[in-house]
C-alpha cells in the first residue's frame, strides 16, 4: 500500500519514538478485529504528525462511525473529500449522516452518488429513505420505481415504496405491494399497515383479516389491538372493541388512535364518564386533531352542553370544511338553538358535499 510505504519512509528520516509505517499496520489490525476505540487513538496518533495522510484520514472516520461518533467521523470524511473524491467514502459519508438522522444531508450526498451510479439500487434505496425521513413520498416514489422494476422480487423494495405511496395517499397501489410482502415475507408489521390501510379504505372485513394475521405473529406488536379494536367498531362488536382498545390503552397510554377509539366507543355503549376521560387524554395527545375535536363535541352534545357543542362542531367545520358529518351535526343544534337561517345553510353544505362524495 503506498501510504505505508510513505509512513516507513517518513519514520525513517526522523527520529520518532515509534515506527509510523508499524503504527498505521496496528491501526488497521485493531479496526479488523474490532477494536475501533485502539484503531482511532493510533490513528488519530499518525494523523498529528501526517495531517495530509487521506488514507488515515478514511480509516479513521469509518472507525468513529463504527463507534457510533458521527459527528467527527463526518468531519474526517469531508477532509478527505475536499481533496480527492471517491464514491466509497462518499457513500460512508452519505451513511454517517444518515444513521445520525440528518436525512437532508445524506440525501445530498446519495444524490451525487447516484447522478453518477443510476443503476446502483443500494444507493436509491438509501436515498428513497432519506426522502421518506423528509417527508418527501412522491420523490421517494420516482426514487423507488426504477429499482422495483429492475429488481421485482426484493420485498423490501416492495415494502419501502409500498409504505411510501401509502403515506402519499396512493392506497391501492401501495396496498398491493405491502400484501405482497405481508404473505411473502410472513411479516407482522406488514399485515399491520395492510390493515390500517384498509381500513382507511373502508374494507373492513380485509382489515379484520389483516389485523388477525398481525396478532397470529406478533401478539404484542405496537398497535395490533388498536386496530383490531377499530375494525370490530366499524363491524358493529363494541364489546369486543372496547376490550381490544381498553388492552391497548393498557399497554401504551400515549396511543392516541386507542384513546380516541375506546372514547367514541365508550360514548356509544353510554358510558359518558368513560368516554370523557379517553376522549380527554387524546385531546391531551393531539390538540389539533380534529377527529378528537369532532368525537368531544358529540360528547358534549348528548351530555345536553348544547353551546359548548355547537362552539366546537364550528371549530371543526372551520378546520375541514369538506367534512360532511359535522355540518349536519352542528345543523341539528343551530335548529335546537332556533337559529333557522344557520341551520338551514349547515343542512345545504351537507347535502351538496354528500353528493358530490356519492359522484366519487
């Protein structure tokens, strides 16, 4: 290796305490077998008398990455690409940056990487993350495609870009591919996104199925017993819902989807304490969620709080107005309170909304 030749060299025109040339073959022994921590001191020890050795430069930021010291291996890395580029520390780079969770970052990097590797599908991948991490779905999706096409059978290609376009409210085709690798895979936690996905779409019966698969493998996966609770909601087993959503409740309280659940479902069995302290603890969750906002304001209501309803029946319309259920619930009070005219026009909103759904 040319560095080290250059090291035994250098070592033996001064009269240093150590061999360079034996210090950097230490190095790299200690990073081969592990021991990452003796790995940085010699290297860190060589780079204080050869600050321009890339090489040692590279060793030394993938054995801070491997000690999970991100920050300093990226700062090694850059050094190195600042004078020569290489699309290996490249990648190191773009991977340190990711495993710190600087998605932006490291999409810079991968973007570079792959301008240069289109054909790489471990570099799109990493970069179809990345804009996930973001937020950024739909260019995760154009990221995704090219390798799903290239690479049919990778379920967790399939899973990567299913779960995107899901997220990007293609649920169909999202669905699909996360079936895919639920059945292929036998995995639990993509029967669980299969089934909440369904059940958005209003399959309930396929939600139930899911749900069941994802407790069959994995009985104590994080939102198994939410769903299911919503799924035996919407088919009509409130008993069986509340005592799913109670488990979950259970076994996190800071699950907002359970809280909010098991408080409607609590309102409709007339357990109105109940349901006010579940529908409470998910406004406590989500202030803004106007789902929560909805499920209280019919709490109110059947609890005869007729204007604190119709105040938050408004606060919800006003947040979504193509919602259709609650015009015609804070219709029914605007009626209630003998205000015809704003009764009227809350009746009309629902009727042309409704519609226009059933054109859909």
């Amino acid at each position: 290796m040319r560095i080290v030749a250059l090291l035994i060299a250098a070592g033996a025109a001064c009269a240093q305490s150590s061999n360079p040339g034996q210090l950097f073959h230490d190095a790299v022994a200690a990073q081969q077998r592990g021991d990452d921590a003796l790995a940085v001191r010699e290297y860190q020890e060589l780079l204080q008398r050869y600050p321009d050795a890339l090489e040692v430069r590279a060793n030394l930021g993938a054995a801070l990455a491997k000690l999970n010291r991100y920050d300093e291996a990226i700062e090694q890395y850059r050094a190195v690409l600042a004078k020569k580029d290489n699309p290996g520390l490249r990648l190191n780079l773009a991977l340190a940056y990711y495993k710190k969770g600087a998605w932006r970052d490291a999409a810079q990097q991968l973007d570079t990487l792959r301008a240069a590797q289109p054909d790489d599908a471990r570099v799109a991948t990493l970069l179809a993350e990345c804009y996930t991490g973001l937020g950024q779905n739909e260019k995760a999706i154009a990221v995704l495609k090219p390798v799903e096409a290239a690479h049919p059978d990778d379920l967790a290609v399939a899973w990567l870009l299913g779960s995107a376009l899901i997220r990007a409210g293609h649920r169909r085709e999202g669905l699909d591919r996360v079936d895919r690798v639920a059945r292929q895979g036998n995995r639990p936690e993509a029967y669980l996104l299969a089934g909440q996905t369904a059940l958005k779409m209003n399959e309930f019966e396929r939600a139930r199925d899911y749900a069941a698969a994802a407790a069959r493998l994995d009985p104590r996966l994080p939102g198994v017993d939410t769903l299911q609770g919503s799924v035996l909601d919407y088919l009509g087993d409130t008993e069986g819902a509340a005592a799913a959503l109670r488990k979950a409740v259970e076994a996190d309280p800071q699950d907002f989807d359970a809280q909010l659940g098991l408080g409607a479902v609590l309102h409709t069995s007339r357990d109105l304490e109940g349901a006010r302290q579940h529908l409470q603890r998910a406004l406590q969750l989500k202030p803004d969620s106007n789902v929560a906002r909805y499920e209280w304001a019919r709490l109110e209501r059947t609890e005869g709080q007729v204007e604190a309803a119709m105040q938050d029946f408004e606060k919800v319309v006003r947040a979504d107005p193509t919602w259709a259920q609650p015009h015609v619930e804070l219709a029914a009070l605007y009626f209630r309170l003998s205000r015809q005219e704003e009764g009227e026009k809350e009746r009309a909103i629902f009727d042309r909304l409704t519609a226009e759904q059933q054109k859909q």
